[in-house]
C-alpha cells in the first residue's frame, strides 16, 4: 500500500520538517526544565559574611603575638613593626 500524496507531490508521513521541529522544540523544552530544576536544587550558598564584626579593624590596635613565618622564625608583633607602623594582611594558605 503506497501513501497518500499531498498536492505539492511529497508524501504525507510522520517524518517530514514539522515533525522534527516540533520534536525538536519538545526535547529543547525538556533540557532547559531539567537544568532550571537541577540549578534550583544546588545547595545555598553561605550568606556573606559582615567584616566588620571579624578581626581587627582599620586603624584598631591588635594585642601583641608570636607567630613563625614561612622559614620557622619566630616574629612578634614589635619586631615587625616599623617607624610608620605595620601593615597586616591574613592570606589564607591552600596548604592549611
């Protein structure tokens, strides 16, 4: 048995252009679902923190400490400090 054909001479089966758009469209649909809900379902992320409740703060005094640096000696807070003062910057290590 032959299928019937449209008056333009193509055939009128279930795998023409608008079949495939509209699969198409259908599987894109379901994709971009599928990725909104797995991004709704990531975990939280921690709130900020306020730094102005951590640490010491811009111009405030730090009480005096004892620390060794990377080669093993030991600093504290006097020997480091210069004629203008000190700077201190806390980096955290990936070796932690």
């Amino acid at each position: 048995m032959t299928q019937p054909t449209r008056s333009n001479g193509l055939r009128a089966n279930s795998s023409g252009p608008t079949r495939w758009s509209a699969a198409l469209a259908l599987s894109l649909l379901i994709l971009i679902s599928a990725s909104a809900s797995l991004a709704g379902a990531a975990e939280p992320q921690a709130p900020i923190p306020d730094v102005e409740s951590l640490g010491p703060q811009v111009g405030a005094h730090v009480p005096d400490f004892t620390l060794t640096d990377h080669q093993g000696r030991s600093r504290t807070l006097m020997s480091l400090m210069g004629p203008k003062g000190l700077m201190l910057v806390f980096i955290r290590s990936a070796d932690w």
